[in-house]
C-alpha cells in the first residue's frame, strides 16, 4: 500500500498547525528537486510515502527525556527535519556535508519557523565536539558498523545514549557484522511504509575490547 498526504495524519498523530508546516516542506522540495538531487527521483511522487510518514514513524521511539536530537547524513532533511517541525521543544541538530542540502533545509526551517535547528555542514567527524546528543537516527548512510562507529565518541560521552537507524531487508545481516566490533542492546520495530525495512533501536553502545 502507497500512503498519500491525506493518509498522514491518520497514521501520525499531529496539529493541524504541524501538519501545515509539513505540506511547506513538500512544495519546497517539489520546487528544489528539480535543481538538486534530493532524494532519489524515483520516489519524489510519492514523498509523503517514502518520505515524511517514513520520517515520522520514529516519532513513537523517541525516548521520554531526549533533549538533544541529532540525525546524521540527513541529505533532504528525513529524517530529522521532519522530527524537528513535529517536536518543536527538542534541540535539534542535522548533520549534512553538502552544501546545497544544507540550504534547502536552512530555506524549509525559515519557511516553517523552526527555530530549533542547527544545521552542521560538516562531515559525522567532525561535529563529535559540538554537541552531545541524547537520541541520533539515520536514513540510508551506511552500514550499521559504521553508523556504530560514528557514534562510539557520543555513546563514550553520554552512557544513556539511545539510537535509531533505518534498515532496509539486510538489516539482521548488518547486526551481525556490527556485533563482530561493537556490544549494544537494539530492539527492531517493523516499519510502516516498507514490509521489508526495520527500525533498529539501540542502547548501551561500547566497542569490544
């Protein structure tokens, strides 16, 4: 089943002042797309599908408490762009090395008014000094080794670090590569826009010794 835009606020809970926001952000990225390379052109006719109800799904995973949110590689702001117009009181940072994505999010946070953005134009390496974050996600980065590895210096700062990443039908394969180097805790949530992909939650990070 595709989801369309009137499917939204059925499947998430949100005002009708968010939801607003949200259809913003979709003619933004409808007008952009056609000058950068958001997402994969194959999906933009059915965004709201593959991508802001696939976003907002990890709404319900957000830990009570999380005050510092980061996404990582965020490209066209999904997930976490989305999450920052749904949770206005969370301190949100979106971490996107190119250039051109970075404006676009920094046009759609204007447009919207979402003063609780930071967006770092850097690489995932560089930003482990400037903040420290309580909740991190990413969408189609990098295998789930990796996506540990970049973690690991805020996991060693912050003990109750909590995670979420979107996998795709490899994800059991990916779990196992990651606990060759890492020891983590994760529980896997069924996604609601793709029978095959999983959301992998997972805590208590450290390296193997």
């Amino acid at each position: 089943m595709i989801y369309k835009k009137q499917d939204f606020c059925k499947l998430i809970d949100v005002s009708p002042q968010i939801f607003t926001k949200l259809e913003t952000y979709h003619a933004l990225l409808l007008k952009w797309q056609k000058a950068i390379n958001l997402v994969s052109p194959k999906t933009i006719g059915q965004a709201w599908h593959r991508h802001f109800i696939d976003s907002a799904q990890i709404i319900k995973l957000i830990p009570s408490g999380t005050k510092i949110y980061a996404d990582l590689g965020c490209g066209g702001g999904f997930p976490g762009l989305v999450i920052a117009i749904m949770q206005p009181d969370l301190d949100v940072h979106l971490v996107e090395s190119d250039e051109r994505k970075c404006q676009f999010m920094r046009t759609v946070a204007r447009e919207v008014g979402a003063n609780n953005i930071t967006i770092h134009t850097k690489r995932i390496e560089a930003v482990s000094d400037d903040f420290c974050p309580d909740f991190i996600t990413a969408r189609a980065l990098s295998s789930l080794e990796n996506l540990c590895q970049y973690c690991l210096p805020w996991a060693q700062k912050n003990k109750d670090l909590e995670l979420c990443f979107m996998k795709g039908a490899r994800a059991e394969d990916e779990l196992e590569q990651a606990k060759s180097r890492f020891n983590f805790d994760y529980k896997s949530t069924p996604s609601i826009t793709d029978k095959d992909a999983k959301l992998l939650s997972i805590s208590n990070l450290t390296i193997m010794i």
